[in-house]
C-alpha cells in the first residue's frame, strides 16, 4: 500500500465539502466517513466478518478500556488487535481522554497525566501520554489519537480551560517524542480550546505547526448549545490544513452529519446508531422508527425497503418486534447491523452528491426527509449551512 495520506479528488463548488481518498496502511479510507465506535474490538453482538460485509473500511477502539483488558501485554502477544480480532482494514484508537469526562468522578488530574480507577474492577491506572501511546502502539491502530486534557463543553471555568489547552499542547509533544511506530502508525492532535474562540485559535495555530498525518476536533458534542457547536466547528475546518483530514469527534446524527460535512469535517464516530440499536431504534430516512412499539407488531414490511442489509433483505419489523418484546438479544444484533448499514449508506450518498457537485440540492432534500416540513428545520442547522451558501428557507426560528 502506498504511503499514509490523503487525496481530495472531488469538492463541493459551494460549500466546503469534499471527498478524499485516506490512504493508511490496511485499507484506502473513502471521506466522508462514519467509523463505528467498538469499544473493545467488537461493536455489541456484531463479529468483524459482518462489518466488511457492511463495507466497513475502519471502526475504533478505545485505548481506556483495551489498556484495561486485555490489557497491553496481551495485546503484544497477540499481535495487535487487528490479528486479535481478525480485522484486516483499518482501526483508530482514542487516547482515553474522553474518560477524563465519563469518569471524572474517579479520575485525579495532574500535569503527569490522569490517574482513573476503574468502575468496575476498582483497579488503578495512571494514563500518561507515555502511557496511552505505549498502549496504542500495542493496539497497532492506523490512527492514534493524542492524549488530551478533556474539559466538559458545559464548563464555565474559562481557567479550566485555558489551563487544558495548553496542557494538551505539551501532552501532544510528550506524545510525538513517546510514540514507538511512526512508520506504521499516524498520530493525530486533539484540537482543544473549549467554546473560546481565542482559546481555539491558539490552539490550532500551535499545534497545526506539528507535522502530522491529519486533526481531530475534539471538546465538542458534550452538551454545549448547537449554535455553539456549529461555530467551534467551522472554525476549526477554517484553521486546519486542505491536504489533510479532519475527524470531528463523538457526531453520528444524520443532520449533524451533513451539515458538519457541509462545513470540513471527513471523518465521524459516535456509538449513536448501535446504542439507540439496543433500545430497540431502527435508523431511517424520516429519522427513528421504534420497533418496540406495538404498531408494528403485524407490520410485515421490512424496516426500510432501500436498505440491503441483511436484516431488511431477510427479515420484517413484526419479526424484529416480537425479537423485542421476547427480550431476545437477536433483535439488538438484527437493529445494530442495519443501523451500521444506515449510517454507511447515508454516507455514501453524501460522497456520490460532492462528487456529482449537487451536495447543496442533496442537503434540502435529506432535510425534507428528516424533518417532513421546513417549518420544523432546527435553526442552528440553518444558519450553519448558510454559511456555506445553503439557504434551506423557512424554520421555525
């Protein structure tokens, strides 16, 4: 395969969309992308052989959970998860930062790095940058992420988050200087600075001066106001590199996702579609539909007749109900493979209208899907795709 990287073969003549070609060393990676969140080496109920059938071209892992258990011995031993799970496309591994916010009630900070204790097996660990590249050079992921100071989005210390910005700076060079396997391994900074647009450009500035592969936009999708959101990432695209690729962090909503992808963004994660899988929410072009409603005990249709996955090819949402109200796990499985499915081709659709360069008439119509009636446009949205030449009309503003 040839070297890491990335080709932007087609862009969106109004928006800043565009398509790319990312090289790493498994798989060529098709942008935009949704990369499923497997926590630890499986998505829930869902084996790796059923993702390439998907057409999966990478999923994550979570370094917090791996360096865990397995733990990193074990997966030296075993080769890196990519032989321990028998995946041979491409894996980006988080830095665990994000448990400083799941778990900040049993994490201590230092500028040494983070000390958890874990939830359930009430065993210390010290997460250093040292420490979460040592466990991501384990992992042997494609893509690794730096160690950052994560802050809630909803903090109001603006110290809190001076101070977490500068720190994941300095941590991102602890991480440069300790990461093992440059050679087959591409690190990514974490750009940090909260909803402080000083606080973010500085960090961009800083840490874009970096020779890296691509960026993560991270502090993001913690809660904050959506118009808030839209505006830290629409900066950070502004702020980052053309030839390289931006990973917007935790977004997996398919309004989010067009809209982000309308602003920059090339690659998303979230455990949205196999989480809300579980409880019983089938992704479709209108939105959710959910299968343990009664409503569809005797509806013989499958869930959604454009789908090719296996689920909506080979079976019908009174059979996934029943699967449902008899606490069958079959039926978590059947919705988490066509949600996956969902979010793949959701994607590809956005790919083939920048290709095409009709992404702007794609979004209105996506938008009528989703929301039935202009009048029920969220207004973040709208103002957000306005600001690349998107007029959707009317909202309820």
């Amino acid at each position: 395969m040839d070297k890491p990287g990335m080709e932007i073969i087609a862009r969106c003549s109004t928006t800043k969309a565009r398509v790319g070609k990312l090289t790493l060393p498994h798989s060529v990676v098709d942008t935009p992308v949704f990369m499923p969140v497997g926590t630890q080496g499986t998505l829930k109920g869902v084996i790796p052989k059923q993702l390439k059938e998907l057409g999966i071209q990478i999923m994550l892992g979570n370094t917090y959970h791996l360096g865990n258990k397995p733990g990193e011995e074990v997966l030296k031993k075993a080769g890196g998860l990519h032989e321990f799970m028998s995946w041979d496309r491409s894996l980006l591994t988080d830095s665990g930062g994000f448990q400083m916010v799941s778990l900040v009630k049993l994490a201590e900070f230092s500028e040494e790095g983070v000390k958890f204790i874990h939830p359930h097996e009430k065993t210390e660990m010290m997460l250093s940058p040292e420490k979460s590249m040592a466990i991501q050079n384990a992992i042997g992921a494609d893509i690794m992420m730096q160690l950052d100071d994560v802050v809630s989005s909803t903090e109001t210390d603006l110290k809190r988050f001076n101070l977490a910005t500068d720190r994941s700076i300095r941590w991102l060079d602890r991480c440069i200087a300790a990461h093992e396997r440059k050679d087959e391994q591409s690190l990514f900074p974490i750009i940090q600075g909260g909803l402080d647009h000083e606080l973010r450009q500085r960090c961009l500035k800083e840490m874009t001066s970096r020779d890296v592969l691509g960026f993560a936009i991270g502090g993001l999708s913690g809660g904050e106001g959506k118009d808030d959101f839209w505006k830290m990432v629409t900066l950070s695209t502004d702020g980052l590199p053309e030839a390289k690729p931006r990973y917007l962090m935790g977004v997996g909503y398919a309004a989010d996702l067009i809209v982000c992808s309308a602003l920059g963004c090339d690659m998303f994660d979230c455990v949205f579609p196999t989480r809300t899988a579980r409880f019983g929410s089938a992704l479709v072009d209108s939105g959710q539909i959910n299968l343990k409603s009664g409503e569809f005990s005797k509806d013989f249709e499958p869930i959604d007749k454009k789908c090719g996955c296996s689920t909506c090819v080979n079976h019908n949402r009174a059979y996934v109900h029943m699967l449902f109200k008899n606490n069958n796990p079959t039926a978590c499985l059947m919705l988490t493979i066509h949600n996956v499915a969902y979010q793949a081709r959701l994607m590809k659709s956005i790919r083939d209208a920048i290709v095409d360069d009709k992404f702007p008439e794609f979004i209105k119509e996506k938008f009528l899907e989703l929301f039935g009636n202009p009048s029920k446009y969220p207004k973040w949205a709208c103002d957000a795709l306005e600001s690349v030449g998107v007029r959707l009309g009317m909202s309820s503003w």
